[in-house]
C-alpha cells in the first residue's frame, strides 16, 4: 500500500496450517500489514520479527475495518504489556 492506496491485494487459504507456518509464510506473500484480532506477546513479536506492521485487536465488519485502516481511523482500544 501506498500512500493510502492499494497497489496489491491477494487472498491466501490458511485452512490446516499452524500459527507458526502463518507466520512464516507472510513474509514469502509479501504481507506488510497485518491487522487482527487478540494476539500473543509471542506472536506478535516474530510477526513484528518479519518486519510486519502488526496492528492487534481490532474487531469488526471487515469492509469497516479495512475503510477504517485507508482513512487513518482505526482505533486500538486494547494495548498488551511488552516484556
């Protein structure tokens, strides 16, 4: 994405692979942002490894989160406890 603009937008089946393959296969899709419900400090941290934006614990109708993120509204209203 740039400049609030979508330059590529791919779907990706993620059916039967664990959490750690998610992780590992981001990078070879090329994922720059990843915005998502409730996470791990764990996760979150080798998604963020991967040099992914990572924002968490967002919630909603994925078209209104999706406007929310292009529009610069989206709200975080949780924040975990990096250790």
């Amino acid at each position: 994405m740039e400049a609030y603009r979508i330059t590529r937008q791919k779907t990706v089946s993620l059916q039967g692979l664990s959490r750690i393959t998610y992780i590992e296969i981001m990078p070879v899709h090329n994922v720059d942002i990843l915005v998502c419900g409730a996470i791990s400090n764990l996760y979150a941290r080798m998604i963020e490894g991967q040099g992914i934006e990572l924002i968490a614990f967002i919630s909603g109708n994925f078209r209104d989160v999706f406007n929310a993120y292009l529009n610069g509204t989206i709200m975080v209203n949780y924040s975990m406890l990096r250790l």
